[in-house]
C-alpha cells in the first residue's frame, strides 16, 4: 500500500515538475521515488529475514532486516540528496522562470495529508513496542529495536518536512518572483535526505555490528546465573542484540564441585553405592568405580547447564541463545 502511495506522489509530483520547471518539486518527486524504491527493497530484506536457520546459517537470517535498512539509507543519500542538490546547484546557477504553481500547491497538499496520516501511525506503533519494552520513544528510535519501522518512520517525517520545505520556498518563489527560492529548497530538501539516510547508515550499522543489550538487562541475566546454589562465579559475560529483540547471551560460569556432586547423589542409592565401594580391592576395581561415577557426574554437571540455559530463556523471552561455558 505504501509503495503504490509513494509511487502515485512519485508521478503527480513529476508531472507538476514538468510544468512547472521548479527545483524543489523535482527534489519532491526524486523523494517520492527513493521511498517507492526503499519500501519494496525492505519488504524483500523483511520476507528473508524470516527464513528457517539452516547448517550454514544457524542464528538464522534475522540481520537481514539491518542489511536491507542499511542498503535503504544509502540508496536515499545517493538517489534523494544527490539528485536534489544536483537539482539546486544547477537551479542557481542557471535560474528559470516558472510557470504557475498552483497545481503544484494542490499536490503538495495532498501528498502532505497522505504523508501526515502514515507518519501518525508509525509514530503510535513505535510508542506502543517501546512502551511494550520499557523504553522511552526516544531511545527505542536510537537503537533501532525494529529497523523496519523506523525507516518508515524517518522516510515519513522526511516527506512531511520535505513538502512543508519546498511548499515554503515555491511560496516565497510566487511571492517575489525569486527563482533562487525555489532552487534552496531543492537543496534544503537534498540535506534533509542526506541526515536520514546518515541516521538509517549509522543505527543499522551499529546494529550489525553486535551491540551489547541494556546493562540493566545484562545485570538481571547474571544475577540470575549468580543466584544459583550450583553456581560459584561467572566470567566473561557477554550479551548481544541479534535484532528484532532476539538477544544471544554468553558466559564462563565456574560450578561448585560440590554442589553438582550432592545433586549427583541424591538420585543415587546410597546403600548401592556403598556396597559398591566395598567390592573395591584392587587398582582396576577402582579405576572402574571412578569412571563409572565420574562420568555420570559430568553428565549430571550437563544437566545443570542446560538447567540454567532452559532457566534463563524462560524469564527471559528475549533471550534466544545461550552459551554457556564452563570452568
């Protein structure tokens, strides 16, 4: 639906260039058609990101979604800004008379309203997931939680400020005759383009690059871990955002010995065990009974990771995988 939005502002505001000769319509629908190109490249980044894992995949396809963000902000920077400040430059150097921008107005309205309404809705579905995740609106935007729809966002915010920006400066073209007006707009609306795809580059990036979770998130998984009767101490703890709030968590967790013992021989017949020890006479009778015992601890000391992985998952919805290692 937003693609055939964008593409029917991308043509309206085509045709009203063509009539009307100005910069900053043309900047508009260079903008219109970024988007139309930008929504159907992140519906392909969001259809493979939810492709099942496979061998050479195992953490599956979620980065996608990042990749195809990331690749939007560069093609807006290229296609939006470059064209529009291309548009202006020239516009300045060599100005034109313009025909009447009275149809030019009308699209703009109408692309405003359009742009307006889905700007709206954007907005209340961050609020909502960030409200959701405990977040500020703010700072959900920032990292990015859900990069399809803070692109959708940016674009949306860039399009309502872009058309307010070139309906202003084709105003002031109309009020005094002034081409240069109009051509500043093209490059206002070309810097505009250039600070959201800059914003989309820089939080996606950060994103595929691994960032570590809210340190308060961090705090609860490991005094989660620390918590634990079989646990002496963690080490090396390390949390990472894989995006679309799937989290991979990872820690060195030294057990007590002691503790994993006991649970050992709680499921254990202790009569069994005893006469056991009994039968024990020479060097290989010994060596039987350790590695007999011995083994079965390593597998109860199993166990108990998998224990706290399962644990960890169940508080923690978010936390997807776990690596756990031990000392």
């Amino acid at each position: 639906m937003r693609d055939v939005r964008n593409g029917l502002n991308f043509f309206f505001k085509l045709l009203a260039w063509v009539y009307t000769g100005s910069a900053s319509m043309f900047s508009e629908a260079i903008h219109s058609l970024a988007d139309t190109c930008n929504q159907a490249l992140l519906a392909l980044g969001i259809s493979q990101s939810v492709r099942t894992p496979d061998p050479g995949h195992p953490y599956g396809f979620t980065n996608m979604r990042y990749i195809a963000s990331l690749i939007s902000g560069v093609g807006i920077f290229m296609m939006g800004a470059g064209l529009s400040w291309y548009h202006g430059i020239m516009g300045l150097l060599h100005p034109q008379p313009m025909e009447s921008l009275l149809w030019a107005y009308c699209i703009l309205a109408g692309s405003l309203v359009s742009e307006g309404a889905t700007l709206l809705v954007a907005v209340n579905e961050i609020r909502k997931s960030a409200r959701i995740k405990g977040m500020s609106f703010y700072q959900y935007v920032i990292q990015s939680k859900d990069p399809s729809t803070n692109v959708v966002l940016m674009e949306d915010a860039a399009a309502v400020l872009g058309v307010i920006m070139a309906a202003s400066c084709m105003g002031l073209t109309s009020l005094t005759g002034n081409p240069y007006y109009d051509s500043l707009g093209s490059l206002g609306v070309g810097t505009l383009l250039g600070a959201v795809s800059a914003f989309l580059i820089y939080t996606n990036t950060e994103a595929l690059i691994g960032r570590s979770i809210q340190p308060e998130q961090v705090q609860r998984l490991t005094e989660l871990l620390e918590s634990d009767p079989a646990v002496r101490a963690i080490h090396d703890v390390k949390a990472t955002d894989m995006g679309m709030s799937k989290v991979r968590f990872k820690a060195e967790v030294d057990f007590d010995g002691r503790v994993v013992t006991r649970s050992y021989l709680e499921k254990q017949d202790i009569d069994q065990v005893l006469n056991e020890i009994r039968q024990v006479k020479t060097p290989e009778d010994l060596e039987a009974f350790m590695l007999k015992h011995g083994e079965n601890i390593i597998d109860t000391l199993g166990a108990e990771v998998d224990r706290l992985e399962k644990e960890l998952k169940q508080r923690n919805p978010d936390v997807r995988h776990v690596d756990l290692e031990i000392l």
